[in-house]
C-alpha cells in the first residue's frame, strides 16, 4: 500500500484504493529495466484497468521506490522513462524452452531448456537442514518473478548443532591426520584438537580457513 498512499490523499475513504482491491502487475523482459534502477528491487505495479490498450498509456508504479514509470512491449531495452516488459506472446515462447529442475532425462541428468522425452523425478541428498519461517510459502513469488529475492520472502533460524560446520566440517577434520591439519592450516595443534572435537568454534576466520582446507582435500 505505501507505493500507493499518493493515489489516496484527498479522496473520500469509499474512493481510495484498500487492501484486497485488485491491481495490475508486469513482467519486466531481461535488460528491460529502465536505465538506473536496481532489477533485484524492481517491480512494476498500477490500479486495476480492464482495457489493455490504456496500459501503454498510464504511468506505473515501482513497489520498492514509488517511482513512476511508462511500459513498452517495442524495442530490445529499457529506457529512462519506460520498462520493456514482456507481451502474452514471449511469455508462451519462453515458457517452451522452461527448464523443468525437478526432472532429469532419460539418462538421470538435469533438465536443460532443450530437453524433450519422458522425464523422470531426481534422485536427491539432503546436503543441510535448515529452519525457514512459514514466509517461506511466497517462494512460488520469487519463482514467477512477483519477488525478486528470496531473502525477503523467509526468515532462516539457524541451529547450530545442525549447521554446515557441526554436520560436514567437524566429521571431515576427523579424518585428516594432526600433523597433515597443522601442517596444511599453520594453526596450532591445541586449537585443531579442540575443533575436532565439536565441543568449542574457532574463530570465524580459522572455521573458513579450515572449511576451505576440507573441500580442497576433497573430503566435503
């Protein structure tokens, strides 16, 4: 509503836009955006119009500034004044050659944009648990570009009993020898055995330097 509260001044209340009214929204086309505007924090909005041929001529408005802003369907670019936004017609194009991530082929490998054939479901491995707040249930947003990021869409919680450095670092560090650790990180051997054992964090410089040394061993 606060891109929109300038629409409202000076109207009666049975006048002004409310929420749960219905508004028109767009898809920017790539390198669409106007020229000096962020397209992670960018998104096109405008009151609700039923005549298509009124929305080239009215201004929208971008969520995230309040800017105004005309749209185009001509041209391969945005300009200053106006977003290239994407016709009904390149949405359909596009959406044949969507990549369908779920899925692999027929020889186990992911889909790409030109995978065609029976499809089957990928075989997956949990690599982390992590704990998300139920915002988490807008990433069908980010996925069709409503919102552009996913950080504002969930909040993380994170545990640290069950964060990358408990569940993959500490187990590979066992099994790589003291000296070879000492030897390869320069850290000291009291610090390293206590690494291992879980029970105390190194500095976060020494986690990512030790975290580093695992997957360049070949162990994470």
């Amino acid at each position: 509503m606060r891109p929109l509260a300038n629409m409202n001044t000076g109207k009666k209340y049975c006048d002004q836009l409310k929420p749960f009214n219905f508004l028109l929204s767009c898809h920017v086309k790539q390198l669409g955006h106007p020229v000096g505007t962020d397209p992670t924090r960018f998104h096109l909005i405008t009151p609700y119009n039923l005549d298509p041929r009124e929305w080239l001529k009215t201004e929208w408005i971008d969520q995230y500034s309040g800017k105004h802003y005309r749209i185009t369907t001509e041209g391969p670019h945005g300009t200053r004044q106006a977003a290239r936004v994407k016709t009904y017609a390149e949405v359909l194009r596009e959406y044949e050659f969507h990549p369908e991530s779920k899925c692999a082929d027929a020889d186990g490998n992911p889909c790409g944009k030109q995978t065609v054939g029976l499809l089957q479901r990928r075989h997956i491995q949990i690599g982390l648990i992590k704990y998300i707040g139920k915002e988490s249930n807008s990433l069908e947003d980010v996925e069709s570009g409503l919102v552009h990021s996913t950080e504002n869409v969930y909040t993380e919680y994170p545990d640290p009993r069950r964060d990358e450095w408990s569940t993959k670092i500490v187990p590979a560090l066992n099994e790589v020898t003291l000296p070879i650790l000492e030897q390869e990180s320069g850290l000291s051997r009291r610090m390293l055995i206590k690494a291992r054992t879980g029970r105390t964090r190194p500095h976060p410089k020494n986690r990512e330097l030790l975290a580093n040394l695992v997957r360049k061993l070949g162990i994470v």
